[in-house]
C-alpha cells in the first residue's frame, strides 16, 4: 500500500489507517462504525460482505467479537478447492492470508498512546514507540488483531521473557523479532559439544538470545551483531541484564559481516530470514528475505570468518515452500556454491505464524566441503 488511507467517519471525524497496517488490510472496503453491543454474528457477517468494521464501546466486547471472527474465520474465504496435489501447500497459504487480511479490518480509533472511544481500554502507555512511524496527535485507526500483538510485546517488554537455560527473563524491545517458542533456541543445545570453549559469532542476534545461550554453553567469548539498530540496542539490554558483559560483545549496527573485516571465529550462529518477501518493518527483516539475497551473501562471506575446522550453525525453515518457493533446494544449491555441505541437522515441526500451517524449522551443522 503506498499511500495511507483517509476517513471521515461520522462521531469520530478525521482520521487515517497508516501505511504500515494498510500493509495488512489491504484496500479498505466500506467502513461501518459499530458499537460492541452488536452481536458478533452480525460483525461476522459484515466482514464476509466486504466491510470494514471500526469499533466504539466496551473493550472486553470488542475483544470477544474479534475472537468469535477468528474462530469462524472460514467464513472469511471460501478454502475452495486447491487442484493439483502440488499447489495444495500454497493454495492452504493463500486462503490463510486471505482470512486474516480480513480480520485485519476490525479497527479501533487511537491517539497519541491511547485508545479513542473505548471504554475500559487496556494501559497503552509508549503506543507510539510500537508503530514504525510515529503517528503523533493524529487520529488514526488500529486494527484490534495489531493491537493484541502489540499489548503481548509490551507485556513481555515489562515482565520479560523466560528462556530455558538463562536464570534471568530478557526484555524486548519495540521493533525487535520475538522468538516464536523456546524449542527453536533449545536447539541450540544440542549443539553444545561445538560451542564449548570455542569463539562464538551470532549473526542476527536479535534480542542477544542465542549469544547469551551460547555463553551459557561454554563459549570462550561471542561476538553478537545485527542489522536493526533497536535489536543491537536489545541484546545490549540484555547482556547487561544477565552480567555477561565479559563474555559477550554486542557490535553494530551492520549488515552482515561488515565491520568485522579479518575476524575469524569457530563457530558461526545464524537464525537467518526464512520467508521469501519484502520486510515491511525493522520487525521484518528478521523473516522476510527478498529473493534469498540475505542468505546468499551470508553463504558467499561466512567461509572467509571461519577458523580452520569452524563450523556454521544455521536455523532455517521451509514455511516458503508453502507459498511455491524450494526454500530446502534453494539452500543446497548455495551452499554448494559457497564451498559448504551439510554435515548434521535438528528439527521440529510447529505451526507457522505466517501462514497458518505447519512449518519444521531445521538448526543445521555446515562446515567447508574439503574438510
């Protein structure tokens, strides 16, 4: 969406639906103001004429309505039929972002950091510092499904977040990727035998949690640097947190290996953008993956940062095989490019966040072909 849509929407006036979740809805239909006394059958049933719904009223209702949408979300898009066995996967996909395009279009009105026209709304304190562009004294709208990711980050923003292995919570912060579940880093310790007394590179570190893992594992020292200026500011948060400082050096914010010229470690962590797409947000570009070019480069420079008998431990997942795209295939073939093979791999089997369907996420062990 390149522009942001403007309403003027009767008891409310002048307001907009930023650009950053015009990414989500898509084109607005007709806006109805609705207050959450209706019942969610008939917020239903505008939804599936191709209305968007702005609320007024109670929060608790309007937070019932969206779940009683979700649930029936079905309605949302005829799942038709998929035709050949092939293109099931992304047929599955196509009609999952189809439902929640949809449900995106349960809007509520907001100002500044709170709620507008919402009774016993939740404490949005900092709202602002959630959204990629700040959105100032502006009326705006919000959809309720954004909103209740942005309530559960700041949640685990003040509370923190309990990793298994770390005996203090991380925090996280706005514009920061969230680890989906704790069996992805837990499978890093399988890997321990590798890490233990080695030097130690996470690429992408995110909130610092596969760095501070990896100290924990042994690690004579690591090296942790991103590309999103808040994730560095994040891990550094973080390492000072759990009084690793000695252990673990927060560098960046920089693309890649860049700033890291003549280093060379043992082991190389790299939870990589697994989604084939245009990020949206700093948020994104922790999944999404413009024509693989990220794990390309990464492929092409990593044996040049490796020790003698260095190895890579790469997290990937085939949630874009869902979508038509030989993520797996994709790999192989880079890494033959890159001189490296796969020597071992763990996995799981989740469901994907992206797309509604089951994912399995792989920790692979990589070292140079020769060796």
């Amino acid at each position: 969406m390149d522009l942001e849509q403007e309403f003027n929407l009767t008891g409310l006036g002048a307001c907009f639906l930023p650009r950053e979740f015009a990414n989500f809805t898509g084109p607005l239909g007709p806006v109805e103001v609705v207050d959450a006394v209706a019942q969610p059958r008939t917020v239903l049933a505008l939804l599936v004429a191709g209305k968007t719904v702005v609320f007024s009223g109670n929060y608790a209702r309007v937070d019932g309505i969206y779940r009683y949408c979700a649930r029936n979300e079905k309605q949302l898009a005829p799942a038709g039929r998929p035709g050949p066995a092939s293109d099931k996967r992304r047929h599955i996909a196509q009609i999952t972002s189809a439902r929640r395009m949809r449900l995106h279009h349960l809007l509520i009105p907001a100002r500044a950091d709170a709620l507008v026209g919402i009774e016993d709304a939740p404490d949005t304190p900092g709202l602002q510092q959630w959204l990629h562009n700040p959105t100032g004294e502006r009326l705006f709208l919000l959809p309720v499904r954004r909103l209740q990711r942005i309530l559960t980050d700041m949640r685990r923003a003040s509370e923190g977040l309990a990793v298994p292995g770390l005996d203090t919570a991380i925090t996280i912060l706005p514009h920061v990727y969230v680890p989906a579940d704790m069996s992805v880093p837990a499978m890093l310790n399988d890997f321990a035998r590798l890490i233990t007394g080695r030097r130690v590179l996470d690429m992408g570190t995110g909130t610092g949690v596969l760095a501070l893992l990896a100290a924990r594992l042994g690690a004579a020292s690591v090296v942790a640097t991103d590309s999103n200026p808040r994730a560095v500011e994040n891990a550094r948060i973080n390492t000072e947190r759990l009084r690793m400082n000695s252990l673990v050096k927060v560098v960046g914010p920089a693309d890649l290996f860049t700033g890291l010229a003549g280093e060379k470690f043992d082991v190389i962590i790299f939870n990589a953008p697994w989604a084939e797409g245009v990020p949206k947000s700093l948020y994104d570009t922790a999944i999404y993956d413009p024509g693989h070019g990220v794990l390309k480069s990464f492929m092409k420079s990593a044996p040049g940062h490796l020790s003698p008998g260095g190895v890579i431990l790469l997290q990937y997942s085939d949630v874009s095989e869902s979508r038509g795209d030989k993520a797996m295939e994709y790999l192989r073939a880079v890494l033959a490019e890159s001189g490296l093979g796969v020597v071992s791999d763990r996995s799981i089997r989740r469901r994907s966040r992206l797309t509604g369907t089951g994912e399995t996420v792989r920790f692979f062990e990589i070292r140079k072909s020769a060796q």
